[in-house]
C-alpha cells in the first residue's frame, strides 16, 4: 500500500490492523522498528506516512470512509478440521467480508488482495450480498481479485515494475476505478482484464510453477551429485533455451516462504474436491520433493561427520527463507536446523536480520545458555564469526547473505576442529578457496569430487 501511497497522492490510504502492537510498530518514529525488514521500504514510508498514509486500528470509522477496500489477510493452512493441512483458513477473510458489510456505506468496491483459494470471491460476495439484501441503508458492492506477485526483499522494485497487474471481476465500472490507481505508473499493456476465477486461479499456478522449477532443479542438482555433473553448468545449459529461461534455476535447501507450500497445498486441495486425483497428486510431488531436499542436506551433513553429530559443533549461516528478508516462515532452516538438534548437534546460529527470538518462537526450541555443558541437542544464536566458528565441525549455509560471500576461510580455518567441512547449500562460495583453506568443502549439485 505504501508504494501504492507513493503514486496517488491524491488519495488517502488507510492501513487497518486489529493487532494494535503491528500499527504501533507501523507509526514507530524510529524507522527501524517496522513490523517488516524490506529493503526501500523504508525510504517509501518515509515519503508517504502521515502525508496520504496512515496506519490505524479503528476500523468502523476507515471502512464506513472508504471507497475501496482492499483485504490483505492472513490465510494460513488450516490445522485442524475439514481440509487440515491442505486448505486455507479463511476465517480472516470471513471476518473482514463481515465487518466491510457491517460498516461500508454507499457503493463499495471490495478488492481481495491476499492469496486465495479460487472461489474465495463467491464468499466475500455472498456475505456482502446477504447485507445488501437486509440492508435499509442502501449499501451495494463490487468484488475484484487483484492477487499480489511481489517477491520478499524485492518487493518494492516488484511493485514499481510489475510484469504485470491482475484485475479479475464482472463489473467494468469497478475494474476501471482500480485501473486508475494502476495507470499512474504502470503501461496499460500491463494491466490484465480477466474474469474472477481467472484471476485467483492465476495466483495459485504462477506460485505452483515457481515451486515447481525449485523442485526439478533441486532433483537435478542430486542427480549431478552422483554423476559427477555440475548443477551450475547444467542450470546455464538449460536456462540459455529461451523457451525454458534461466530464472529460478538455482538449487538450494528447498524453497520455503508463507506462500508456495501454502498456494500448492491448496492447489491439490482444489483439484481433490473437483475429482482430479492425477493433477493433484502430480503437484503434490513438488511439495513431496521440497521435503524429502530438507531432509537430505541434514542427512548428508551427519554422514560426512562420521554418521554422527552427537554433541558436535555446527555453525549455521543464516536463518531467513532467503537473503533480503527477516522472514523465517516454511524456511528450511527450521526443518534443517531441528532434525540436526534432534540428532544431538549443538548449533551456533547466525543471521544479518533475523533476531535470537524470532529463530527460537520459529524453531518453536528454546536456545540454551550453556552449549558447552549441555548433553543434548541444542542452539545457541551468535553473529560473532570468531566465536561462531570456534572450535565447529562443520559450517552449513543456508541462507545466501550477501555477508557470507567474502568469508575469509583461511583466517578462521585455525580454530575449526579438523577434519571440519563446509556445507554450501546455496553455492555461494569458491570452493577452492575453502579448500585452500585446509577445510573440506561440500557443494549442493557438485558432483566433481
Ligand atoms: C513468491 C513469488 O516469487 C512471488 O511472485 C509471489 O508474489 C510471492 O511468493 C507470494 O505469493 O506472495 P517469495 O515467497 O517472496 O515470492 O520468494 P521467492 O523469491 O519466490 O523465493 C521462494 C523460495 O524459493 C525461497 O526459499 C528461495 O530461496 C527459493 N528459491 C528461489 C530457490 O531455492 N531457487 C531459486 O532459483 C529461486
């Protein structure tokens, strides 16, 4: 909204949040405290807040001013009940549908921005409609889908030069009105009409290809592995056809973020409900897959070590789901870092932007504040290379910071316990410089030995 805010000063953008700590956090004078750490954003708060944007916790008063609203909520895959593990909550969708119906006044045009299952349109309409019937107060309603495709950490720039805007919905008159928030700095070659249903299942399938190209070059990278094949040849070999590309092509420890797992899943829910087993067993592979990756590169770490991490030291360089962001939601960090605790390893755990705390309420394990004396699995959190890697058996990156490009190995290659290895799960190093070094050096998708 921030960026949006940017553009149309001529409008007034009210940000509403029931979490009265997030809107605190969103007014903080001190930039540096905002909820989330993206990089520009910043800069665009600065030039928008309290001039056309404000952040608050009365939503009575911003939805009964507003003529559009914009639903940008959590829906997190469901737990428990009818579609646990698969489908989205919908209950904060529910509940903003049903206080847009309670306090909108006049004509609203209600724009689902969070990702969601196709149909979730039907139910926004269907509770604004059940008001419109009831209602003495004239009240009517347009829906929209409008689903967002910017990527963490580069958010801004994704926003500022989108491939491409979505504006899925029946009423001309309403699409016209978002089209002219869209038109003030993007082409209107780029702004794409299409039909409500479109629109969502549009979101779903751009994610489910993403996550699909991660899984087929995760598979590959193991293939080179045994081969003797080398992923970073075989990516560039591949991404120079123009009909595949060579974007999204770089292996890792599985791709994590709220949103790909979150969009299949929901995808193979879709497709279970309309009879389609083969298609959604076919996406459920990718998830399948991104798995079974995790649980290779920690597998792999403890053959190396002797078949054994018990009560041994393991540095692990960065925790985000990728560089740019302090988000850790799905990071296979979390699954990594836990299955080498549950072996016993003792792990010091590093991250640029993703605080002690954050790691311990994602981890869901409390760090401990004795490693040295503990008799079990355990981490503790450090930034300090010189104590980070003291006395470890193994570094594991995970994360691809722009800090761990330039790691000087030869200076801390003395304190390591030998053998020590270097896990790279990003290829972000010069393996010959870690060899160099005196350290082994394992690589994700190197197969020469
Ligand atoms: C993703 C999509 O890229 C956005 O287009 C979409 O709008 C967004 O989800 C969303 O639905 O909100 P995001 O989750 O921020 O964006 O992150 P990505 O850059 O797509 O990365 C996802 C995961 O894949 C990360 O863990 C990343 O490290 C991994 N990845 C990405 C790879 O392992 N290899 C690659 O080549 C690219």
């Amino acid at each position: 909204m921030a960026v949006i805010a940017s553009h149309c000063k001529d409008i007034i953008f009210n940000v509403i949040d029931i979490n009265k700590k997030r809107i605190k956090a969103w007014n903080s004078i001190d930039l540096d405290n905002l909820p989330i750490y993206e990089p520009g954003l910043k800069g665009v708060i600065r030039k928008t807040r309290n001039i056309n944007l404000f952040f608050s916790s009365d939503t009575e008063k911003h939805i009964s001013e507003s003529d559009i609203v914009f639903i940008s909520v959590n829906t997190p895959t469901k737990t428990r009940g009818l579609g646990a593990g698969y489908a989205s909550d919908l209950k904060w969708v529910e509940e903003s549908a049903r206080q847009v119906a309670k306090f909108s006044t006049g004509h609203t045009i209600v724009v689902e921005k969070s990702t969601l299952p196709v149909k979730t349109a039907e139910l926004i309409k269907t509770i604004l409609e059940a008001q419109s019937k009831n209602n003495l107060e004239n009240k009517s309603f347009s829906v929209l889908s409008n689903p967002e495709f910017l990527s963490e950490g580069n958010a801004i720039n994704d926003l500022e030069n989108p491939d491409r805007v979505l504006i899925g919905g029946d009423d001309s008159d309403a699409i016209y009105e978002l089209e002219k928030i869209y038109s003030k700095w993007i082409s209107a070659k780029k702004i794409l009409r299409t039909n409500l249903w479109s629109s969502e299942l549009s979101k779903l399938s751009a994610n489910a290809f993403l996550a699909q190209r991660i899984s087929s070059i995760n598979s590959i990278a193991a293939i080179c592995e045994k081969t003797g094949a080398d992923i970073k040849e075989v990516s560039q070999a591949i991404g120079l056809d123009t009909r595949i590309g060579n974007k999204f092509l770089s292996p890792g420890p599985g791709f994590g973020g709220s949103c790909f797992k979150k969009d299949i899943l929901n995808l193979v829910y879709l497709c279970r409900n309309f009879g389609l087993d083969e298609v959604a067993d076919y996406w459920e592979q990718v998830v399948f897959l991104n798995n079974w990756q995790r649980l290779r590169i920690s597998s792999l770490v403890i053959k190396k070590l002797f078949g054994t991490v018990s009560l041994k030291k393991i540095a692990i360089l960065g925790f985000s789901f990728k560089a740019n962001t302090n988000d850790t939601r799905e990071a296979a960090s979390n699954y990594i870092t836990k299955d080498l605790i549950d072996n016993g390893a003792k792990l010091f755990i590093s991250d640029p932007k993703v605080s002690a705390d954050q790691i311990e309420s994602s981890l869901k394990i409390k760090r401990t504040d004795d490693i040295n004396n503990s008799e079990e699995g355990c981490w503790l959190y450090e930034n300090d290379l010189n104590k980070l890697f003291y006395q470890v058996d193994a570094v594991l990156i995970l994360t691809e910071w722009e800090d761990y490009k330039n790691i000087e190995w030869e200076k801390y290659s003395g304190i390591m316990r030998k053998p020590a290895w270097v896990f790279d799960t990003r290829n972000i190093l010069d393996k010959k410089k870690v060899i160099s070094s005196g350290i082994n050096y394992w690589g994700l998708g190197d197969g020469n030995k």
